[in-house]
C-alpha cells in the first residue's frame, strides 16, 4: 500500500499543473469575490430621533464592516434611492426602523437582520439610561456593561435551516464555498487515474503481486483525500497568513474540513463505478460539481434563499454540511456536539457513496 501511495505521490510531483492550476483559481475567485471588496456599499440614513440619538445610533451603525452610512435629509435619501446613487435608505425612528430598497438590491435579509441586532442593544441602552436618569448615585455605565455582559434574553443563531437571524461573513464565505466547490475537481483528478488504471488492466496486475485488494483500494481512497486535504490546507493557510480573521477557528477548519473530503471521495468512487471510462466520469463530475455548490450555498448564503424546493435540494448537497461545519467553528464559534448533525451526515453519505460504489465496481469486474 505504502509502494501504490509512493508511486502516485510521484506521478503527481511530475504532472502537477492541473493541482496547481485548481489551487491558484481557488484562491484567484475567492478573494474577487469576497477578498478583493476594498470599498464600502454606500447607504443612506435619514432620522426622526433627535440629534444626540441619531449620532449615537450612526456610531453603532458605522460598526458594521464594509457598509458606509451617511446622513441624509429624508427627501434627498429617497431620492437617492430612486436615482441609483444607492441601493438602500434607512429610516430611523423612535422604536423601529424601515428599509427603502432598490429592486436590484438583493441583500436585504442580511441588512435586516444587523440592523435588528444593533437597535436591540441602542434601544436597551436608551431605555437603561432614562430609568436611571433622575438618579444620580446610580452609574449608568456599569449597569450598561452589565447588561451587555449579562442580557435578560440571548439570541441564538441557527445555522442549519432557514429560520431566524443569521450571521454572514461574505469574505469567509467566499473562500470557504470556493474551496469546497474546486477541491472536487482535485479529488475527482485523482479518482479519473483509478478509472483508467481499470480500463487498461494494471490493477489486474497488481492483483496477481502480493498486493491484496484491500490494500489497492485503500491506498487509492487514502491519495485522492490527502491530495484534497493538502489543497485544502494550503489555500485557507495563504488566507490565513494573509491577514483573513477565522475567528480563532483556523485550525478547527483544517479538522471539520476531514469529513466533507472524505464524503468527495466516496461521492467520486460511485460516479467512476456508474461512468466506467475516464471520459464519462469527467463529463458526469462536471454536470454534476456545479449544481452541488449551487444547491450547497457555495456562491451564495442558503439564508437568503426562499425557494423551499431549492432548500429542500439543498440536503442532497455535501457542500451544505461542509460550509455549516466550516461556519460553525469560525463565524459562530460552536462546539463540536452542536455540529454532530452535518458531521453524522456526511459519514453516512460516505458509508453510502463508497459502500455502493466499490460493490459496484466489484460486479462489473466479475461480468
């Protein structure tokens, strides 16, 4: 087995364009797409509330990365908005807020849900600081940040369905969602070799050496992970020294990152048993990678997705799980017993996809 992983390993070292090429389009994508966003999306904020209110609320607005509020007299913001100087107009009043969109403006949901959160606590705030205005031996301070550190109600952010708030880091996502959707390409490289090694009669060969089975198929699953794994680690490592917060996650994601490559793995093994030859398992893992990151949430948040046929569809997708895992321990710092459900998952579909595919294989070698 050591001898099969040593021969590919230098196939590998030989040939390495296609490995390189994949490895440097992933990290090409991911930071156009979520690295590369240097300017603030312009938003225009007009108010109700009285000077002192609408300064401290846009301080807590100016909070949030990558948006720039700016105050605008109520007829000028709307204006704006109809003129497409911007895509949004925030409306600020006294217990609520409302949002003037532009049909184009697609992001909705996730304004909505950061502005749900940063009112909640201004609000809190506001209403700590009147009760305990008439007092003054009272530090109004202290019981903000222990309101702040002790809230009477937590919010929990589910990050397994469609229902509730939602936390989005656009720059993780894209790494994340791109990395899951091209290492396919990198695994379904090394399963293409298994298929041709079949159809021209070397693993016949290696049957009649001392190599058991077991032992060529084991070593075959193990070379398409660790060549998975490796551009894997490589590309969230350049990200990683290039400044990108994991949130304290970075090596969590180099361990949940395991099962989703194993289930590509077996999900290659049953494709190359269905296809047979080379040039259909290329033709069906092309037909079928994209669809996979559509569904999975690669390109965009699952959240912000009504179609309940397309969430439904979504289940089937193992890059759903893998970007839950990949989310859960940076973004939303879960333990790993709150990510048992999409790590149970992806074993089972690996158990399924590899279980199938190698009893396949088996019976059309007897035929």
């Amino acid at each position: 087995m050591i001898d099969i992983l040593k021969t590919k390993f230098l196939l590998l070292l030989r040939k390495p364009a296609g490995f390189i090429i994949i490895t440097i389009i992933i990290c090409t994508f991911a930071y156009i797409l979520g690295l590369g966003q240097q300017s603030k999306m312009p938003i225009a904020v007009y108010s109700d509330l009285d000077q002192e209110q609408t300064e401290a609320f846009l301080l807590e607005l100016k909070e949030i990365p990558e948006i720039d509020f700016t105050l605008y007299d109520e007829e000028e913001a709307i204006e704006m908005v109809k003129d497409g100087n911007t895509d949004v107009a925030v409306h600020l009043m006294e217990k609520k807020f409302e949002l003037i969109i532009s049909p184009s403006y697609l992001d909705a949901a996730l304004l909505k849900n950061q502005l749900n959160r940063i009112y909640g606590e201004f609000t809190q705030q506001q209403a700590i600081i009147e009760a305990y205005d008439d007092n003054p031996s009272i530090n109004v301070e202290e019981i903000i940040e222990s309101a702040d550190a002790q809230p009477s109600f937590q919010i929990q952010y589910l990050n397994f369905s469609n229902d509730g708030d939602f936390v989005w880091n656009p720059k993780l996502h894209s790494l994340f969602g791109f990395t899951l959707f091209m290492v396919i390409y990198t695994v379904a490289n090394g399963v293409a070799h298994i298929v041709m090694e079949r159809r021209t009669f070397i693993w016949d060969r290696l049957r009649i050496s001392a190599i058991g089975k077991t032992e060529v198929y084991l070593a075959n699953v193990i070379y398409c992970f660790l060549i998975g794994y490796l551009q894997v680690v490589l590309v969230l490592s350049i990200f990683y020294v290039g400044g990108v917060d994991f949130y304290g996650g970075f090596g969590k994601t180099l361990l949940v990152v395991i099962p989703y490559l194993l289930c590509i793995v077996a999900l290659a093994f049953f494709i190359a048993s269905v296809a047979g030859t080379s040039g259909r398992f290329n033709a069906y893992i092309s037909v079928l990678a994209v669809p996979l990151a559509m569904l999975g949430g690669a390109y965009w948040p699952l959240e912000i997705v009504s179609s309940k046929a397309i969430l439904a569809l979504s289940y089937v997708s193992p890059i759903t799980y893998g970007l839950d895992l990949l989310n859960g321990v940076t973004i939303h710092s879960s333990s790993m017993n709150e990510l048992v459900q999409p790590l149970g998952v992806l074993l089972f579909m690996t158990i399924i996809f590899m279980g199938i595919g190698i009893n396949v294989m088996e019976k059309k070698e007897q035929l």
